[in-house]
C-alpha cells in the first residue's frame, strides 16, 4: 500500500510539473522576445493521424482556450517540448498542415520545422510520436522518435522560420554546405550523399544537431 501511495505521489508531482511547463505564445515575436502565456490548468496532447504535417492537438477543460491554441497562437512548450502551429503555414510548394509539429530552437532566435517537401502529384503523411511505425529518426537533442508514414513523391526537410511571415524558408544543401565549411571531414561525408539526401530531414537534423545549433525549446 506505501509502495501505490508512492507511485500515485510520483504521478501528481509529474502531472503538476507537466502543467506548469505548459506555455503558448501568440507570434514569432512573441516566441523570440520569449512573451509567454503559462497554462494554469491541464493540458491534453492527442496525436490526429491526419493527412499531411501537424497532427499534434492540445486541448483542455476551457473552450475559449481551446480555441485560442487552435487558431491564434503560434507555439507551445508542452512537457519541455516545443511545438508549432502548422495552421496557415506553407512549405515547399504545399501546405505544412493544421495542427501542431514538434519543433526545435535553431540558434538564437531561429525554429526549425520538418515539413513536406511538395512534389507535383504528390501526398504527404508526416507526424511526431514516441510510438514506433515504419521509418524512424531518433533526434539526439530530445530523444523524441519522429515517425513517418509512407509517402507517395513528397518527402520531409526542414524549414527555418525566421519572422511571422506565413511561407517559411526551406533549409538547403547549400545552407548545409556553407555551415559545414569550417570542418571539411564533415563536409566531406554531407557530399557523399545525393541531393535528395542531402535535403532529407533526417540527414540535415543529424548535421544541425551534431554543429549543436538545435535545442529543445
């Protein structure tokens, strides 16, 4: 009986901590000049399985709040995670999708998001999960599994958002190129790969991470 009393205290602790890390902010702005709004009552993180990037949805008891996480802010920080609202955004000829992404602090002030690369024809189905499925890239910085669906032509990249603006900046094989200059062993296996690798998601966090320009929020 101490031993379940233990563990149901663990659990408490754990759900308070969760609540108290839980925050949103409503811009880019606000995220760079770090305005945040914290959530005082307890969140739910539900993953849609949806087509396209953003499956990520955060609600709680309070409809007014609900609505403000689904249509206005921009980020949230749920369980030392950062995260982004896809609503509005576009990437590389398609959309980023609705809900909300798993996201990473790039730099200073920077985010970076995996998104789809649009292909002419072509379908993306593309979320974060700690559950195991298909492909699986282990990002070091958080340890967090990021799960992609088979695709059909559209492939994930990263993008870099840099403002409020509502097209984001895909991260290239000449941006990649340009930061690895200073250590040409590395730069040297980055151009062993294909063009299509290069700009992978997976192959441009593993470069990011390993230059430690990713943190977790």
């Amino acid at each position: 009986m101490k031993r379940l009393f233990s563990l149901a205290w663990i659990l408490i602790v754990a759900s308070i901590i969760m609540v108290a890390q839980t925050r949103y902010c409503l811009s880019y702005e606000d995220f760079k000049n770090d305005k945040w709004v914290e959530i005082k009552q307890p969140v739910k993180a539900t993953l849609k399985n949806t087509i396209g990037l953003g499956d990520m949805v955060f609600t709680t008891e309070d409809k007014e709040l609900d609505k403000i996480l689904k249509k206005e802010a921009r980020f949230i920080v749920h369980d030392d995670i950062l995260y982004v609202n896809n609503r509005k955004l576009k990437g590389k000829g398609t959309s980023m999708g609705k809900n909300y992404t798993q996201a990473f602090r790039y730099g200073q002030d920077s985010v970076c998001v995996v998104g789809p690369r649009g292909v002419k024809g072509g379908t993306a189905a593309l979320y974060f999960s700690v559950n195991l499925a298909v492909n699986i890239l282990l990002v070091p910085c958080t340890g967090t599994a990021v799960t992609v669906l088979p695709l059909r032509e559209s492939y994930p990249v990263c993008y870099l958002m840099t403002s409020d603006q509502k097209k984001l900046q895909m991260i290239t094989p000449e941006d990649i190129d340009a930061l690895l200059a200073d250590d040409p062993v590395a730069q040297s296996y980055y151009n062993a790969y294909d063009k299509k690798q290069k700009e992978s998601a997976k192959v441009v966090l593993q470069n990011l991470e390993e230059l430690e320009l990713l943190k977790a929020f």
